[in-house]
C-alpha cells in the first residue's frame, strides 16, 4: 500500500472521528434537552464533518470576514448537528452546547441568528436554499467575492415548490458558486418521503433544472469528500450533492426506523457508547481568502449587524436616519458629468395640484436614491413596469434583479442580499406578497433588514378584480415582528417614504396605488415612520377623520361635504400605519370625541385596528369610533365605482361622521 | 386528395373559424372596456378552439352535471378568451360579453365563480394547475367519474413554484385524467420569459417530473388537435402539451410585441378587420357522459353551489347546522358490526378534570365525523402526527391524501375537491399555513367552503422557537373575505368545533396547540361558530378577562388571584374570534367598565384587536382596554416559561387587571 493511500486511510479515518464526535453531541444535547432532533443531525454528520474540515473556509473567531463561506442548514431542524459543529470548532463550549433548546440559550430548537456565525433562521423548510441563491448572487454580481454558498437541505423539503424556484434561479443566474447538499435520509416526520432512497429522481429533476447533479452514499467519508472537491470546482452552474444516508445513523435503536423524528434517542449513555463515547477532537476549518471589505459596506456602514440582542429593547424600528437634504457631492471618478449626476441623484419632485400615481413616486424616488446610495439593491418578479422599479432597472441595472413570477425565491434572495450588507427592495403587486408571507414571518426571525413594495392596493385597483387587490396586507404585514406601515396618499409623499424606508431595520413595507392622487404635499418634504398629518383641523372640531392612501384624499373630500352641513371635522393622514402616530390620535379623539375610520381594506387588522388599539392603549375609556372599510367581496368596475360600492367613499365617509355627530 | 384529407381540410378550416371568432371578440370586449387582456387571449384562442369544439365534453345547460369536464384558465388574465368561448357555446350572450370588466357584470376582469361554469377563481398566477390537480384527484380517487380536467396555463406562471408542487403531485398520483395546457407565448407582462420559445426546457422539466410532454406549433390546428387526443389518452400520468404561440396572434399591431401586455389593442376596427370580422358560429360541444350523481352529494346534500350570489348578503357565514346528536344509524351493507360502527361514529369525550390537547380533541372528533359524514376528505403536508389528523387517516385511509411538504398544492387541492362538493379539512402547523396564504385568500374570491386546522400555536408551542410557532395566523386568517377563527381552549371544546366547522361555509379555521390543557367543557357541549363562553361571572364584576385557547386557563387562575386580592372578574372563553361575540362582550364591558384581553400571538390582527372592534361597533363610548399579546421574539424555552416571559400569563393577566382597577 503506498503511502499516499495510507495516509488517505488515516484522514479518512480522521473524518470518521470528527463525524462520530458530531453525532454525540447531537445525541448529548438533545438528551440533556429532554427534546429535539437528533435523528435527523446523526444521518447528515458525515457529510458535515467533511465540509467542515476539508472544504468550508470560514474564520469562526470573525464572522463578519468578507470572504467567509455561507453554509445555510435549510433543514434547520437539524441544528444539533450545527451546534456540534460550532463546538468542534471551538466557536461554544461544551457547556453552551448543553443549553440547547432552554430559555435564554442562543441555541434555539432552529438556528437563528442569535448566533453570530447563523445567516439566517430556517426551520420552515423549503427556505435555506432559496436564501442561499441570494447570497450565491450577491457574491457572484454583487459583492464579486469568490465565497462559495453550501445549503444542507433535507429530502422532504424538495417537496416545497420554493426549492424549484430556487432551482430555476441559480441556473438562470449560473450559480457555480452555490452547493446544495441533499441529506437524503428517506423519512420524514410521519414516515417515508415521496421518493425515498431514490436519488435517481431528484437527479433528473435537478439535471433537468439546469444542475450539475452527483449521487452519492452520504456515509462513505472518500465519497463525500470527492463530490464537494467536483461540487467546489463546478463553477458554470449550481451543484447538488444527493447523498443517501440512514436517519439516525450509528444509533441502533433509532437507525433508519419510523416514529424517530424530532425526539431524543432512548438510552442516550448506551448510543453514546455506541458511538465510540465523547470525544474532544478540535477541528481547524481552512481560513477565507483575505478579501477587501465591499464598498458598499465601507461607503455607507450600517448598523452592525451583529451580535443581535437577545430582545430587541423594542419592537419599534430605531428613529430612522433621514435622506440627507443635498446628496453628497459625486465623485468626480464616477461621472465626467457632475451636473447631470447631480440630476440623476435628485428626489423627484411633483408640483401640488397635479395628478401622480404614488407607485411612480415610489419608482422615480428609488432610482434617485439609487444614484448616490450604492448599497441599494431592487428586486422585482415580473411586474416592474406597474411596480415602477423599473426606473431604477433602467438607471441602475447591475443592482437590478429580475425573478419572473417567483415571489417566494424574490423574498428569499432579499433576505439572503441583505446578510452581506445590501440594503433590498422587493416589489411586486402587494396582493402577491401574499405568496411569500412564510417568507416575509422568517425574515422577521431572521433579524432580516428588508423592504417591500406593492402595488395596485385595495378595491381603487378598479377592474382588474379582487384577484389582484391586495385587501388583507396591512393585516399581514402588520403582524410582523418589529415590522413598520406605510401607505402614501402622494407621490411626494411617496418619494419621501422610500428615502425614510432606505434607513429602517427590519421588515419594512410600502403600500402603493396604481392610479393617480392629486398631489397634496411640497415636494422634498420629509416623512418619518410613526408620524402622521393633520391635514384639517379647526378648534371645535367635532369629528376626526383617519385615513391613508387614496381614503385620505376622499377624507378631506368628505369633510368638505360636512363643512356644507356646518360640520368641523379633523382630517388625519395616517401614512404610518405601524407603528402609528398614538398620540396625535389620542388627542385629536379626546378633543373631536369621535372618530371615523376609512380603509381601503378589509375591515380587520388594518387602520381602523391600529388607531383602536392607538387609542385603548391610552389607558382611558375609547371615544366612539366608526370603521369604515371593505366589507363586500368586489368585483370589476372603475376604481371610483369600487370605493362608492365598498362604502368608503367621501359621500360615504361624510354619512357616518355626520351620523356620529348626531346629524 | 381523398375525401378523408379533403374533410379533414374542411373541419380544420371550420376550426380556425372557431378561432378567429374567439379573437375578434377578445378585441371587442377589451375594446369596450378599453382595458384588459385581449394579447394573453389571442395566443391561446387556437389551442382553445380545437378544446372546445373537439376535445371537451361539457354541458353548458348544466354546469353541475357530474360527468362535466373541468377547464381552469390558470392564466386567469386570458379571460377574454374564456368569455368569448362562452358566446361561442351560447352560454351568454353577445351583449353580455360587452359588459367584461365593468360594474356587477360577471365577466370581471379575471374569471370568478360568479359565472356557474367557472370552477375557482384564477388570476393569481400558478394556482390554476394546483386547484387541477385536486379535481383530478377527486375525479380519480374520490368520485370515480370519467371526467378530465383540463387546464390552460401561461408560459410565465411556470416560475412559480406552486407549479412544480402540482407536477409532483401529479405524477405521484398518476393523474392521467389531466391535462395541462401552456400557451408558451414568449412574453410576460414586462418582457420576455426566462426561457421564451424554448418548449424543450418545460418539456425536459415536465418529463423528469414524470409527466408525458409533447411540444408543438400552438397555431397548428391539426397539431392542438392531435396532441390534444393523445393527452387525453395517455391514462397513466399526466400529460403537458406545450405550445409555442405568438402572443396578439393575428393582430400586426400587436403580435409577438412587448409592451402590448394587459392593453386593448390599438385599433380594434382594423383588428378585428384583419381576423376576418365579426362571427357567429355556435360551437356544439360534446356532452358529458351520463354518471351517476356521486354518493356524497345525495347523502347530504350541501346547500347549492350555484348560483353564487353577487354579494354575499352577509360577510358571517350561515347559521352552522349543528352535529346531530345521535348520529343516524349504519345502514348494515356498511358494516357487519352495528356496536363497533357506531362507536366508530360517537364523537369522543374528555373528563372535565383530566388533561388533553385540543388537537387531539379535533382529530379524534374528525375521525369520528369521517365515519357518518362520508363527503369529509383530510388533507395533511406531512405532519399528519402532529396534527392528529392521523386519527382520521387511520379510520379512512380512502378519503385521506397525504401532500408532503407541499402547504400550497395541499391548500389548491383542497379548494379542487370542494368544487366536487367534498367536505375538506386540510391541517398542518398553524405556522405553514402561511406558505399558502396567498392560495387562502384566492380560495375566498372562488367562494370556495375550506376548513383550515393549524397546529402548534402560538409561544406557548415552546422549546422548538419561533419558526414553528404561529403568531400572526389569526391576524391572517380574519383577514379572508368570510372567514371564521375558532380557537378552542380545551379537548371536548376542540371537538365540538370540529363538527360545527364540518356545516360552516367559507374559509373557516381552527388554531390548536400541541400541549395538553385542562378539560373543562362537558363532553358533546356544542359550540357556535359566533358564540362564546362566559365562564366567571358575579353581580359587580369589576374587570373582564377576554381569551381564547391557552390563555383561557391563564385568565381563570388570574381571576382566582384577583379573587384573593378582592377583585372580582368576568372571564370570558371567546374561542369565536370572527365572527366575535360582540353582544356578548360589549354586555361585560358596559358591566365591568374594565376589559383585559390576553392572546398567544402578536399584538396586531389577533383577540385583542378583535375585542376592540366589536366594543367599537357599539357607537358608543368605550371602555378602558388592556391588550396583552406576545411582543417581543421569542427563544427556545418551556411552554410555561414562554407565557411567562411573554406577560400572557395568570400574573401577568391578574397585574394588569389590579392595575385597571386601581389597586
């Protein structure tokens, strides 16, 4: 035997060691949890013992180094396994392992990014690769750093639609950079997955799909080995590494059995013998490439993102940092034409009393911000032309992203840009947010710095049908942790939104409309999140009329109506639906008494909810408030029609204030 | 020439007659609207023309003849064509046809099932072929019935991933019965698809899918025609024609050109010169064969499914026929054992005292419903243990499908087996529902009567961290046109609600939890869906405690603690969160002048901005309300350290009624 191979056999064997120490901790943890998922960590060990020593180059002691690899468990049920990695590479103690699963232990059931070494949460399969595709396209037209992206995806999770979003994706956008690692363990939570040990079929599905596709015995150490080497060297298109492997591996009692997931293995102190007992092998993990700091991040640094507090000290985004009033002066490298980059970074700007729609100010506003904030990146799935990303597609298309019709994938990858630094704009219609809210819930979990845009809200979309009338968002969106509301009513408005939302942490979301409002506001005029406008107010004011968007304008519309009736009523704009103006609303409810409400929504969990609960949070007994929003399921029909028919129009508006009043 | 080839000519050109006429008004009725999508329409008039005259068997003087066929427009936005082949067959009438997109007309902008011969709503891309694979389903596994389900796809929605969790399915269920038809016409809404007129790429996808593909000219009258009946005939797996097409076919001014997407086409007069003019051919389409009115129907007849009114006259659902309370008696061909059947039937019963988890409650009760409501079908993606609607697989293997990890088709399928009049319940985590949100909210613009059930609510789920716990799924899911919430707080309670959801109509959904609770309902106790339970409650209350599920036991201990300190309180069980109990509550709070509401779940959308809502549609002044509800991200932590860390439980509900009080 020559020594070549010799010393093969002992690395080979090392890599045994390391895999068995892995699956220890595994066993350990859970079973000092009382709770888990060791299982389902005990069949992917091999493969992730022989990532971690001969492939992942990462600097555990730096995790924000730019040239770090990314490794995503998008099986995130398996995080014992991560845990004992982070352990073997002395990232924990052995100590912290034993807190996994336990109040206050960063160690959660899922990974999330409590941990400082954790992208992003997963646990709601079908999510990590998506994600991965994100980061393998920020590294690949972004970032420009030869990171790789490894994704350890469980079988059943193929079954996700989100996954052949993710497939179509990185072959469109060749992502050699980015390797799935399929732990094919055959059984899911209840039993066997659809195709079982069939690697063959998932193969062909990849291959088809435009991967590159090995299939391999995920416990035979050289094979793995082999297969992330050939994986790692692929670089014209995405890899997937299908390897069968047994559910709890190594473990007797549990092996390859039904009835064994998500629960500690029986006799934890015999499946540690078993396993060759606890050992304390360090593992060294190859270091990154040194890699510059990316511009982006040196030019405008956020915040740091890490270490994530435990809590956030409130659910409240910080005060946003607003859009400085002159951009700052263009370097002269970047344009031999000052003056017309000074245009290009200019807000727009639209003269009061005309007519815009707020998705153009939206648009135009984005592309300005564009011009002089280079850590600003669009994502779009189809749609841009009514979205209006559009204009930043055409200002600035390198930091444009196409995603065709694949909401899910366009959430993911924002999520995925926005864990190197870019600060991301996904658009699309907001009814077709809907399609990804998973997605959006994750993000929130995931400590994710995101903004959302959709258009053509509510029943003022007109003839297009409910299908395309976002009705519910709001609802949705608001019952996102830490998320904040807008909801222009201008284009000015608009425009000074998207600036504001540039800034905010967390999930952020922007409410637009596909017709043209009259404009109302001066342009460059600035609008924080939790703010509102009093737009009428009067001493005696016997009412006050909330609105947002395209209600604020049949709002003041309706007090006009009222003032005829020699009624005073108060006008709100409300553009910050979450987290909302409570004492602007408080006072003017103490002062007029009464309170309309008028919502281009569904009557729940939208404005009329949010200055309710404004409004009970004050401790005092409630004026009488009236919510006006959509009751009916609309059909087709001009938008002025669809706001008389929904009863949240000005003549409708006017009725109930006048009623309140005791007209 | 021999007479055959001479007549086969003739039908051909009699055929692109059809076609013609289907595009000539497509540009009338947009024209008219001067809005809509006449290009997506003009591409697929072809493939629809040949469906039509030669393929489909439907009687259109009956749409709920049994035997029928079934077309989905999944591309919904080609609703000009669907329209127009609805004049074709005299469904409706040309002055009909005009009124498209306008208001009250039925023709909106995308098909509803305001037209009895549309099954679901479309328009929302990639869910027409998912809803079609759960009425090839049902034709195949459910009704045995002959029937087909065709359905015509866009090019672009095959992005989205839904898609691919449909040609899982598919294949997985053999569904020869389908056929999916894609107009591959090259241009999206803002330019070209990602593949364009590459029909090997889909074909090569769809085959390592499993399904029988074949690629043809969509313009090709004898090609639709020939790939049409060897689709039909391919019984063992499903079949995908893909047809490269021009989109506007047949309009210079139009065809194959971007920017021509969801516009009328400029000079209609010339257009619809160009197509030949105005027809009036009557296609005759092939009846159905006759069948038998499937079994379920007549043994207990839903209320009728056509015609859907315009508007609901109410958005609560109808007054829900309740559980009889002894079920009817076997017939004796159904089992030979009459005692063991009908305990099979009796719902089951908890001992107030003991401890039990409502999803335990709800699975027992459903497979005990599933044994004398034999229109009940369970839907689960793969976690049918938790759920505990393993019980029901169990008890009816036949009438239980299985959709792995796939929350979206498992939604669509569910929405497909209603429009056969199939009762379906579909469960997963409460927390996954949200991957199918978007499949939520269509389903109620198709009107379609689904029940929901999600486990693992709120903190209260513990140590596995906030991936798998629902916080925002009452906000969502009140936030559906005509949606009922229930949220049970104990096993009897859990199982009353499960036979109430079985007659509910609409979107209705039941929030479980994995832990156990105490019983404390009678068994058979029954639950309104609109009702709620005052369970404390003395003259001179001085506070209520508004819950539901978990917190309802934390509301009791906190009034036991309150009691101590001589504060009396109402409690209140409102496991109805929509519709609420507003007589009811506002009766307590006028009492007490105090209100506490305390929810496992995110402030926003959920019990306590339900409470406020019906206290505000009082039209009277309010009293003081406290909101407590999980606001901040929660770890990995027991179930009760969660409540406690959360400030929803006894201590935190009794401080913050003292406090409210003034002590």
């Amino acid at each position: 035997m020559s020594t070549s191979s010799l010393l093969e056999q002992e690395v080979t064997r090392s890599l045994h060691d390391v895999a068995q120490q892995l699956r220890v901790d595994s066993v350990r943890c859970s079973a000092t949890a009382s709770s888990g998922h060791p299982t389902s960590a005990l069949s992917a060990a091999d493969l992730m013992a022989v990532l971690l020593a001969r492939h992942l180059r990462y600097d555990f002691t730096n995790p924000d180094a730019p040239g770090n690899d990314h490794l995503i468990f998008s099986k995130g049920h398996a995080a014992p396994l991560y845990y004992a990695m982070l352990r073997a590479v002395g990232a924990i103690s052995d100590d912290e392992l034993l807190t996994y699963r336990t109040a206050r232990s960063r160690l959660e059931g899922h990974p999330t990014p409590r941990l400082p070494w954790v992208d992003v949460a997963t646990g709601s399969l079908g999510q990590g690769l998506p994600i991965g595709v994100g980061l393998a396209m920020a590294g690949k037209h972004l970032d420009r750093l030869p990171y790789r992206v490894w994704v350890l995806c469980g079988d059943g999770e193929l079954a996700e639609g989100s996954m052949w979003e993710a497939a179509e994706q990185a072959q469109h956008s060749r992502l050699g950079n980015l390797t799935a690692i399929v732990d094919v363990n055959r059984l899911g939570q209840r039993g066997p997955t659809r195709h079982g040990w069939d690697t063959a079929a998932y193969a062909a599905r990849f291959r088809a799909f435009g991967w590159h596709a090995q299939e391999i015995d995920g416990h035979d150490i050289a094979a793995v080995d082999h297969a992330l080497s050939v994986a790692a060297a692929h670089a014209d298109a995405p890899s997937v590494i299908l390897a069968r492997t047994r559910k709890g591996k190594g473990v007797t009692a549990v092996e390859n059995m039904e009835n064994a997931h998500g629960k500690p293995v029986p006799g934890p102190g015999q499946a540690i013998r078993e396993l060759g007992g606890v050992r304390d092998i360090r593992v060294r993990v190859a270091p990154p490439p040194a890699c510059p700091v990316p511009a982006h991040l040196t030019a405008a640094p956020p915040a740091p993102r890490r270490p994530v507090p435990v809590r956030p000290a409130s659910t409240r985004p910080a005060p946003p940092r607003l859009l400085t009033p002159v951009p700052p002066a263009p370097r002269a490298s970047q344009s031999g034409n000052t003056e017309a980059e000074a245009a290009r970074r200019r807000p727009p700007a639209y003269e009061p009393g005309t007519m815009e729609s707020t998705r153009t100010g939206f648009g135009q506003a984005l592309a300005a911000l564009g011009s002089w904030r280079r850590d600003i990146v669009v994502l779009d799935s189809e749609v841009s032309d009514s979205t209006r990303t559009a204009y930043f597609a055409q200002a600035h298309p390198d930091r444009f992203f196409e995603y065709y019709i694949a909401e899910q994938q366009m959430i993911a990858a924002a999520v995925g840009m926005q864990v190197r630094g870019w600060t991301p704009f996904a658009a699309t219609y907001a009814a077709f947010l809907t399609r990804a809210y998973d997605f959006i819930r994750m993000a929130a979990v995931s400590r994710a710095n995101i903004r959302l845009v959709g258009s053509h809200s509510g029943v003022w979309t007109g003839a297009d049908g409910p299908s395309q009338m976002a009705l519910e968002d709001i609802a949705a969106l608001r019952a996102v942790h830490g998320s904040t509301v807008l909801v222009p009513c201008d284009a000015n408005q608009a425009a000074g939104l998207t600036a504001t939302m540039a800034d905010l942490r967390g999930i952020s979301y922007l409410r637009t409309c596909g017709g043209e409002t009259p404009v109302i506001y001066r342009p460059g005029e600035r609008f924080a999140a939790g703010g509102s406008r009093v737009l009428r107010s009067a001493p005696g004011d016997q009412v006050t009329l909330v609105a947002a968007g395209v209600t604020v304008h049949e709002a003041l519309a309706a007090a006009d109506l009222l003032a005829d009736d020699g009624i005073s009523a108060r006008v709100i704009d409300a553009y910050s639906v979450k987290p909302i103006d409570a004492a602007t609303l408080r006072a003017a409810a103490r002062e007029t008494g009464r309170v309309v409400t008028a919502e281009d929504h569904w009557p729940e969990g939208g404005l009329g909810d949010a200055v309710l609960s404004a409004l009970a949070a004050d401790d005092r007994p409630l004026p009488v408030v009236k919510k006006l929003a959509v009751r009916s399921m609309p059909g087709s029909a001009t938008p002025d029609e669809q706001l008389q028919m929904s009863g949240i129009d000005m003549a409708s508006i006017a009725t109930a204030a006048a009623q309140l009043v005791g007209h």
